[in-house]
C-alpha cells in the first residue's frame, strides 16, 4: 500500500483502496444532491433538473431504417475498429453541419470523439497540468469543471449578463491571474444558449473576446451543443467561423439526432488536431464505428435539417410553457428567457438557498439543479437551473407551480422566524438578464 496521503474525498474507511487512489481523483467527489436526483427520477416526480433531450421527437423508423442498411450494406465495416480520427465520410459530413454555423474547414482537422464530453476530457488532458487555470463563463457546465477538477486545474469564473461573457471581466480575470504567476491554459466557453444560464454571447463581444484571447495568448474551447436549436433567429456565427488558430469547436450529435449514438467531435488547429487523434487512440482506439456509420447514413438519406426543425419546434414549445408558468406562479422573481437551448437560469431572493431547499422540493415531488451546481467558487446559492427540454408542457406547467409552493413555503418559513418582518419587500437580484437580444 502506498503511504501517500489519502485525497480528502476519493474515497472511505469502507474501501480498502482508500490510501491508493491517485491525487486528481478527489476532484472526483459525488455531489450532495445526487442521492436526491436518485428520489427525483421516480415518475411522480417532475424533474426540470436533466438535460436529457427529447428522443421521443425523432421517429424511431428513421434510425432503424438506417442501421439496416448500414448492417445490410457495411456490416463488417460497422462492427470492425476503426480510424482513431473517426470515419472519412461522417467527417466530411460534419463539415456540413458546421457551415450552418458560419463554419469553413477541412474534414483533416476533424476528429470524431466519443460526445463531446470525450472532446472535452482529451482537450483537457492534453493542456492541463496541476494548478493550471481555465477561465469559464460562472456559472459554467457543471461537467466540465468536473474534468478540469480531475485534472487538478484551478477554474476561475468569468461573470456573465444577459449577452453573455463581459469582456471586462475576462480582462481582469487575466490580469489578476497574471499578476499572481499563474498559467492560463484555456478559455472554456459556451457562446450560444449556454448551460446552464441560457444566454447568447452577442456578436460584438463575440469579437472582443477573441482579440482578448488572441491579445494575451490564450487558446479557447468553444463547446457548442445547443447553435442550431435555436427558437427565433439563429446565435451569431461561431467563433471558430472568425479564428482559426486559436479556437477549438467542439460539436455533438446529441442534440440534434441522439445523445445514445455517443458521438461528437473537436475540429482543432492542425497541429492540436495531430495529439487530439493520439490522446483518442489512447483512450478508446477508434470512436464506435458502429454509431458513425449509422449517423452518416443518417444525414445521407434522411432530411436532417427538418428533423432539427421539428426538434426546434418541440423546444420552443417547451421553452414558452416554462416562461408562461414562472409568469403566471412566481412573478415576483427573475429568470432569463433563453431563445434556444434547454436551460431557464432562476434567480431566487439572495437569502433562500435553493441546495437546502431541494429536499423539499422533491417532496413536493419536483427536482431542479441548484446554482451551487455550476460554479467552482461557491457562487450559485440562490439561483436554480431549470430545464425544459425533457417533460411535457403540462408537466413543465405542473412543476412549476410545485417549486411555487416550495419557494413559498420557504419564505413562510424565513418570515415566522425573521424578526425584520416582511421579506418579499427586500427581493435582493445577483443575477438581473432580461431576454437576451439577438437581432
Ligand atoms: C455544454 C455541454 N457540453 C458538452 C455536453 C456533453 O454532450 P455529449 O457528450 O453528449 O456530446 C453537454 C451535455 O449536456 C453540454 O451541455
């Protein structure tokens, strides 16, 4: 047994391992609030708190019909390991999805990855040694900041508004880390209907961040899932579509076909690209052959992009039961009004705690992620993420009149035992994001 000094939470007096787990995994520590998430899938419960996508909105025949003939046509391809950069045609085709985007590349500098969370964790490994630092957007996608944790980086948040990241705060951020010697390795970011805020980076600031960036040497990761499911107009074109150099995009087909196919990709700087295909090898040999082949049929035969529409359709439908409801039950509070995505960003009263109010919550049987959940730096205690692209309209409209009881039952609580009297009359706002404008 090694005599190195146990990470904190890697594990416990249960395991025998204990004292053998390496350093990084005490980044890897279960949330408090997973056990609750256990309860909140129970099917009484409305939960506003995956980001699970609508599968039931894509036909099933049409993925049948495609993993026939993918079977019937390229049966001993499918089953068969594949290239580590992922299968010619498919990347070529995802050059197709990325031009609805404003982007322009070669399928060379594709590399198919096991979701984007692969992409993800592979960028990761390759640029972060411990103590390194990633500015991303707080509150920012819980797992990622996962991953860097893992890989022992340090994230500092960079604040956002209604039009996404400020350019003066990355600024300061940059200065202030600079100042303190310590090496940023990457700028995460989730420009268009981030998660879990819901808010567009604006076209202006899109440019201004990257000129910071380029300014100060910094490589971005520009994690794009949600573009194409937008409700109104389209975001404002990637910033891959403006830098090349200095930006990796990192796509998925989990949102706009299926999250079980398991399959994303990183388009990178070439020369990022050469030890992206090697850290994949490493890690998985070839991404599923099986899954690419049937996306790529897929997008050959079927009409995709009427199929984002429909998902678009379905979304926004969703989308709008949320506003309606949060309108009709809990006026008094503010929330951004995301045109695409899945996410509400919820901005409770500065002194209820939405982690402490979530037992109650599943009690009155609706779950949601508290803000805790997306920040690195304890930010996020009263703001709750609410998602709309999993339950029904009628459910949505069920849940939120539940977390209006809930939120209303806090409060009655805070004022029994509160000696200033009212507290409705002191609504403190930390996160005010009125709809972002994307004309
Ligand atoms: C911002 C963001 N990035 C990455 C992912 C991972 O997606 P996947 O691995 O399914 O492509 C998600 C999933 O919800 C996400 O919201």
């Amino acid at each position: 047994m090694s005599s190195q000094k146990p990470p904190s939470s890697a594990g416990n007096n249960l395991d025998p391992w204990y004292a053998n787990y390496a350093e990084r995994t005490a980044g890897l520590a279960a949330s408090e609030v997973r056990a609750l998430f256990a309860v909140a899938s129970r099917p009484e419960v409305v939960s506003l708190a995956g980001g699970m996508p609508a599968v039931s909105a894509l036909p099933q025949e049409l993925v049948i019909e495609s993993m026939n003939r993918v079977m019937r046509e390229q049966g001993s391809v499918a089953l068969q390991y594949g290239s580590g950069q992922g299968v010619p045609a498919l990347r070529e085709q995802i050059l197709d999805v990325m031009a609805m985007e404003g982007i322009k590349a070669s399928a060379d500098d594709v590399v198919v990855t096991t979701g984007s969370q692969h992409a993800l964790e592979l960028v990761t490994k390759l640029f972060i040694d411990p103590g390194d630092v990633v500015l991303a957007e707080g509150p920012s996608y819980v797992t990622a900041m996962v991953i860097f944790r893992s890989f022992q980086a340090e994230t500092h948040h960079v604040a956002m508004d209604a039009h996404g990241m400020i350019p003066e705060s990355l600024r300061e951020n940059i200065a202030r880390l600079k100042a303190l010697g310590k090496k940023i390795k990457f700028l995460y970011t989730i420009p268009s209907f981030q998660n879990p805020a819901g808010v567009t980076l604006s076209w202006e600031r899109r440019l201004e961040v990257l000129q910071i960036a380029k300014e100060n040497g910094i490589l971005v990761l520009e994690d794009n899932p949600y573009g194409l499911l937008h409700f109104d107009a389209p975001p404002p074109p990637a910033l891959r579509s403006v830098e090349q150099e200095g930006v990796i995009y990192l796509g998925t087909f989990s949102k706009t076909l299926a999250p079980g196919f398991r399959v994303g990709w990183a388009l990178a700087p070439h020369a990022i690209r050469e030890k992206l295909i090697l850290a994949n090898e490493a890690a998985v040999l070839s991404p599923s052959s099986f899954s690419q082949l049937i996306i790529s049929e897929y997008l050959d035969t079927i009409d995709w992009r009427a199929q984002v529409d429909r998902f678009r359709g379905v979304y926004r439908e969703r989308k709008e039961a949320m506003i309606g409801a949060l309108t009709e039950y809990l006026p008094n509070l503010e929330w951004t009004d995301p045109n695409g995505g899945f996410y509400v960003w919820l901005t409770l009263p500065a002194y209820l705690d939405s982690k402490q109010m979530l037992p109650r919550a599943v009690k009155e049987l609706v779950a949601y992620t508290p803000g805790t959940a997306f920040y690195a730096d304890g930010g996020g205690r009263n703001n709750i993420r609410l998602s709309f692209c999993y339950p029904t309209p009628e459910a949505i409209r069920v849940g939120i009149r539940r977390l209006q009881n809930v939120i209303n039952g806090e409060l009655d609580l805070l004022e029994t035992f509160s000696a200033t009297g009212p507290l409705d009359t002191v609504r403190d706002r930390n996160f005010s994001a009125p709809p972002p404008n994307l004309d």
